[in-house]
C-alpha cells in the first residue's frame, strides 16, 4: 500500500519519535464467530438476493476453475493440476484508509482523501454487482482483500454512509460486511486471497504501530486471529489463499530478521502460523509469505535496504503440506533496492526502480524476487505473486515512472509471473483525484474506468492480462524441502506432529509425509528432503523407529569404521533426525512400503571436510556456508555417522546411501 504517508512516516525512524498505535480492538479473539452472522447464515445473506443474481450473470461468461489451488512446483494448479494464473487486484479499504491523525471521520484525513468507511472501498458510491463487474471486464481472476487484525474485532456497525450503494449492508459490522463481499466475489468465479494487511485500522505503510505481525499485538493472538479467519471460510472454496502479513518492516527502534528465533524473526512466525491454518483451520489454503519490506535506517552510510525474497535462497520454508507455499513481493517505481521511497527527510542517494535501465530493472527484480520460480529443483522453489505494483494513472506525466510501468509490466509478461495490481477501485470528482486505481467512481455513482479512452496505462494493462504463458495441465514435480531446526523443533510431518515427543529435550527435524532424507549439513543442523525419483517410500500403515545406537549396523558392513553410526533397519529409511545443540542425538526411521526398498549394501558419503554431493545436485544450498553432504536422487539415506572422540562437536560426519530398488 503506497502514498505520501508514506514520505511522512519514514521522517519518524530518522528522529526516532515514538510510535503511538491506533487504539487496540476490544473485543477478545474467540475460536468462532462470536456470535456475528457467518458467511452461511441467513442473516447474512438476506437482502442481497439482487447483488447475488447480478454477480451470477457476470459469472457466467466467466471459465470455471475447480478449487482448491494447490501448487507444482513454481505454477499455481487448480484441483484438476491445471494453471491457475493469479490475475489478481487488491480492493483495499477494510484494513483502513485513515492517516492515523485527525478524525477519521473526516475524508480530509484519510489517505487520498478517500475514507473507505471501514469496508472495500467504493461501496458507498456503486452497487457491489457494478464493482465486481467491473473487475472481471478489465480481466481480473482473484482479488487480494486486505483486513486488520481490529476489523476483525470491531462490533460497530458501518455508517450507513459508508454502503450508502450498498443499503443491504447497513447495520452490519466490518467483519460482516467482508463476509458479503468475499461471497459475493467468489459467486462470480473471483478467487479470493485473504490479505491480513495491518493490525490497526489504518492506512499502511510506514512507522504507525502496524510494521510488524505483532506490532500492536502479540502474536499469539495474531495466531489467533488467522486461525479464527481460515475457519470462518473454509466452507468456501474459491477463498483460496492465506497472505499472512503485508509489508513487514523497521519499527523506530528495531528490524524484522529472516531466521534469528527471536520475537521479530518473520520466517519462524510465518512458517509456525502458516502451519497452524493448515493443520488446525483449513487445510485448502495457499499459505503466502511476503518478503521483508525494510530494514536499517534511510540514511546514506547507514546499512538499509529492501531484503524482499532474496532471505529464501538460504533459508525457505517448509510446510506441512506440499504444494500450500507461495511467496510474494512489491515493487513500485519510487521505491528501489535499497530506497525507501522517501523525498526529503528519509531519501537516500540509492537510485529508484524507476531510475534503473530496463536490463538493471531485470537483474535486480530476478535477484529481489523472481529467482524463486526461475531455478527450478532448489528447496526455495515456489510461485512467486507479485501481490503488489501499480503507478498513477492519467495525471502521471513523469517520463521515468511511465517507462518503469512499462518495463516492468514487459518482465511481468516474460517471466509469466503472478500479479495483483494496486489498487483496483478509487474515487474521483470531475475525471480528477488519487488516479492510482483501475476503476474509479464519483460521489455520484459514475464510473470512470481504465477503458475509457484517456488512460495511457490501458495498453499495458491489456498486454498484461492477454499475455500468452503456460496454460493447461501441470504435470506434478519433485519436492526438495529444507529443514532448519535452528532454534526449536521442526516437524513438517502431520503424522509425527500426531505423536509422543520422539526424543524429548532435543530439538528435532523430520521431513514432511510422503518425503525421504537426502541431505545433511557436517554443521549447522540443516537437512533436506525430497520425493525425487521413486516418490513417496513410507508403509501407508505407517511406523517409525526411534535410532540411538549401533543396533542395526552389520548388514551393509562397517561403512564408517571408527565412527559412531545411527542406522534404520533394513526396510526402513531416515525421514528424520535430533539434535542436541550441534550433536546428533538420534535418527528416525520411516518403515518402506514393501519393496520399495530391498537392497542392503551402499556407500559412504563424507562431508567433514567439504562439500560431497555429486556432480548435479538437486535441492539447490540447503546449509549456505556449511560442509553438506547428500545422497543422489535415486538413493536414499539410511544412516548417520559421526564421532564422539574427544574434541568434536558430534556433528555429522557422513551419510549411508542406498540404491531405490
């Protein structure tokens, strides 16, 4: 979410003001509606019969979609494994659009001067039906619907100014109006992404209480919170994604960190939520993770800069569930690498995306972001949605920001990737206003729409959505996960997250159902897993061993003399491992399906003293800046070695591969 507040905030981190947050809700989270109308209720559904029977219409010249999405590989599937490409919009307004000073009851403090009213923006000028339609003529699929964790909580009825195009609404809370205009949607054959996009009801982004997920929260209740959202529509289907934070950023005083297990560590907040919804909530969702938006001080000799997706490449997620992960990331042309955007107090000397040459915008855009879907077989591999973009339309003259939009509207097109443009509806008065949106209405309910003829972004637009990409059936690909007990468990496994504590007080790391050991890190504790080659190995009745001796070493010989060798019996492969700070503590042994696996001898691989994994490893650098070792994709892993002698660490040392038979 993009605007001058923006320029505004960033000032604050200079002068190190403190943050003074919007007002916490005052409601508690409850593991239910807590009473308001679900999406199912009639109390929900009456009185929008008209809205319904008009969005059907428009739906009807619509190509279907069967859901749930899923994903293969960097493609976003539906459930019959065809694409599903995300042509998406965000319709922004229920998460807020006031600045945060002033009444907000006042349009004048509101971002643009447009005061949504606490719901989707444009509801008090067009009928929801008009809106929606206008979505699907300019060729949107899926709408990315942001929300505050406050909404959620607010019992306070909309103004009746606020749905005055929309009188069915009137009386209703935030949360129940969303409900409408989520089943509205998705009756039109609109996918829908919740987007939990600020915790205050607010316009976002900069230094205002809502940098992080758990910024004006904790995030047990922001846990919560998304437990109680992923419920509340799991019966709808074409709700069809989890976009778990926007933007997350500097606070005055402190960064956001890929990985550092501490209370501002966003890839452990992400995964452990991300997990939660599809193991407690709604196992159909397409779990989203956006990159981290800012970190240091905007000011030159200072280290600052936009980290966005480029964490991943050494640190991914793994979920419980393969095919649920999607990573996604903003650009806009007044923001760069390591700009934030800012003009005057906050500006740096760094060169916008807007001042870059077009191969600059490309480099830096692959390196930010879309690597992600261009090296394929690499444990970070997903989709990548670029859930944010946009630029100002017929009032922007700048010769720099209309080649940036072009430009990178034309790496859009040759990367086939995933989009959502900001913002789709907007308000004007006269042909004249913010100008950022798609689809604009005045206070009158007329419409002033990209197609009109004097906006010079609709030929972009239509490349756009018409681009030729990939289309039809995906076929389905290997999975390479990473695991990374750095500082807790980490159980990818839904059947071993079912189960007593395997080896209590270590921290433990197991590969998701359906998944073998591949890889070890000599140091560092990372694995990784994959189903290459003979796909899922595991007795569909189940059954593990806990291994913490030599008991089954003898029937391939001794493949690591002098060293202390945790083996699977035969039939059984390592699907998992523990830890006791850097030391091995014990291997897990999934028992195979029969016949699977058959062969008893193999080979050592050692990975003390450097890296030792093969000519063409697959999976990509799970443990950056550690000895890995890791059997080929037709083998699997079926022992640890390491040493106990005097001076090491206990860390592993080798691994027992074996042939897939």
């Amino acid at each position: 979410m993009r605007g001058s507040f923006v320029r505004a905030t960033l000032a604050a981190v200079l002068l190190l003001a403190p943050v003074t947050p919007a007002a916490a809700a005052t409601a508690t989270t409850q593991e239910s509606a807590d009473g308001l109308p679900s999406v199912s209720d009639p109390a929900t559904t009456a009185g929008t019969s008209a809205v319904s029977a008009t969005a059907g219409a428009s739906a009807a010249s619509v190509p279907d979609w069967s859901a749930p999405l899923s994903t293969r590989g960097r493609w976003i599937v539906d459930a019959d494994g065809d694409r599903f490409k995300l042509r998406s919009g965000n319709w922004h307004g229920a998460s807020g659009t006031w600045n945060g000073s002033g009444s907000a009851d006042d349009d004048a403090n509101h971002h643009a001067g447009e005061n949504a009213g606490r719901v989707p923006l444009g509801l008090d000028r067009a009928p929801m039906a008009e809106i929606i339609s206008g979505f699907h003529e300019i060729g949107i699929n899926s709408i990315r619907l942001p929300f505050s964790n406050e909404m959620i909580h607010d019992t306070r009825p909309v103004t009746d100014g606020a749905v005055a195009a929309n009188p069915t609404l009137r009386g209703r809370t935030p949360l129940e109006v969303y409900d409408v205009v989520v089943r509205e949607l998705t009756a039109s054959k609109i996918a829908v992404i919740l987007n939990n996009h600020t915790n205050t009801t607010r316009w976002c982004c900069g230094v205002d209480g809502n940098e992080r997920w758990n910024a004006s929260r904790s995030t047990g209740a922001w846990e919560s919170d998304w437990l109680f959202m992923a419920r509340r529509y799991q019966g709808n289907q074409r709700v069809v994604g989890a976009d778990l934070y926007n933007e997350v950023r500097r606070t005055v005083w402190d960064d956001p960190n890929w990985g550092l297990g501490d209370n501002h560590d966003w890839f452990t907040a992400s995964q452990r939520v991300g997990d939660r919804i599809l193991t407690e909530a709604n196992p159909d969702l397409l779990i989203i993770v956006e990159g981290i938006n800012w970190t240091g001080i905007p000011v030159d000799g200072f280290a600052h800069g936009r980290p966005t997706l480029e964490p991943v490449r050494h640190l991914s997620h793994t979920l419980v569930d393969s095919g649920k992960l999607v990573y996604s990331a903003h650009f806009y042309g007044y923001t760069g690498p390591n700009h934030s955007g800012a003009t005057g107090i906050g500006e740096t000397t760094d060169p916008r995306y807007q001042d870059l040459s077009p191969t600059e915008l490309t480099d830096v855009l692959n390196r930010q972001a879309l690597y992600v879907t261009a090296e394929g077989e690499r444990h970070f591999t997903a989709p990548v949605w670029i859930s944010e973009f946009g630029v100002g339309g017929r009032e922007e003259t700048g010769a720099k920001q209309r080649a940036w939009f072009e430009n990178f509207v034309d790496h859009l097109i040759r990367t086939d990737a995933d989009f959502a443009y900001w913002p789709l509806v907007g308000w004007h008065d006269n042909r004249r206003g913010n100008g950022w949106a798609l689809l604009h209405w005045d206070a009158a309910g007329h419409r002033m729409g990209l197609y009109d003829g004097d906006d010079w972004r609709a030929a972009a637009w239509t490349r756009l959505v018409g681009a030729p990409g990939r289309t039809g059936h995906i076929a389905p690909v290997a999975d390479w996960s990473m695991l990374s007990p750095d500082h807790a468990d980490f159980i990818a496994s839904r059947r071993m997250r079912a189960l007593p504590d395997w080896n209590s007080g270590a921290r433990k790391a197991v590969c998701p159902d359906g998944q073998r050991l591949l890889g070890l890190s000599h140091t560092g504790n990372r694995g990784l897993c994959s189903d290459a080659t003979a796909g899922p190995l595991g007795d569909p009745a189940g059954g593990h061993e806990v291994v913490v001796d030599e008991r089954h070493v003898g029937s391939s010989g001794d493949w690591a003399s002098g060293y202390t060798k945790l083996q699977c019996a035969d039939g059984h492969f390592l699907t998992g491992y523990s830890v006791r700070g850097a030391a091995v503590s014990a291997a897990l042994c999934a028992v195979a399906r029969p016949g699977a696996i058959t062969g008893t001898s193999g080979r050592t691989v050692w990975f003390d003293r450097g890296d030792n994994r093969g000519p063409s490893p697959k999976g990509g650098d799970f443990a950056h800046g550690h000895y890995k070792g890791q059997c080929a994709a037709d083998e699997y892993a079926a022992g640890i070695a390491y040493t106990g002698r005097l001076g090491s660490s206990r860390t592993p040392d080798a691994l027992h591969c074996r042939k897939l038979t």
